[in-house]
C-alpha cells in the first residue's frame, strides 16, 4: 500500500513511519501544498492520504476537501493531537497517537476488501 504521510513535524512523520507504517510505502510531505505536489508529481498511486490537522500553507481539512474533488477515491485520514468534533471530508479521524492503536482495524474498515 502507498501512503501519503503529511505532517509539518518531520519527528511525528519517522514516529509514525518507524512504529505503525513501516510496512508500506510511504511518501512523505510537509503540509498540504506540499502534498498536494507530490501526489500529483509521483509515479506510484496513493491508496490512503494520512493528513495531520493543523499545518502551515494548507491544512489538513483543506486537504482532504481538495483530495475528494480531485481524487475522491482515496481516503484521507485526519489526525491531530486534539480532539476533533468536525473532520468532514475526510474519511476518519485518529489521535495521534493513540489513536493509530487500531490503525490494522482502520485499514480494514476503509479498504473490506482488500487481502491480506
């Protein structure tokens, strides 16, 4: 699986990609615009966007309402280390980083029929 890691905090991004997505493919970007780049910019297709909330240039509710008109496909999880009530259009919300403690369980939900 490719996954988009956005996060302006490149210690969040080897957190998360050391702990709880290693095994995949990541792409790595620093805010929204920056991701907004490399996604248009990459040979390989992005199965899931991982967006952190709050970022400077473009955040991550900017960034998945830009995700579902341009690549709807694609789901777009937003994290942040606060809660948040409202995180339409993404797809699900995470803590960081509790919430990546049922990260698999995530995967499933967003992509049933996918194998193993």
């Amino acid at each position: 699986m490719v996954i988009l890691l956005v996060d302006d905090t490149p210690v969040i991004r080897k957190l998360l990609i050391e702990n709880i997505l290693g095994d995949h493919t990541i792409i790595e970007a620093e805010n929204g615009q920056d991701a907004q780049e490399k996604i248009q910019q990459s040979a390989l297709n992005v199965d899931l966007v991982i967006t952190d909330f709050s970022m400077p240039l473009m955040d991550g509710l900017e960034l998945a309402k830009w995700m579902k008109e341009i690549y709807p496909s694609i789901p777009v999880i937003l994290m942040s280390t606060m809660k948040r009530e409202e995180y339409h259009p993404a797809d699900v919300f995470l803590l960081k980083f509790e919430g990546f403690d049922d990260f698999s369980n995530v995967l499933i939900r967003l992509f049933p029929k996918t194998k193993e």
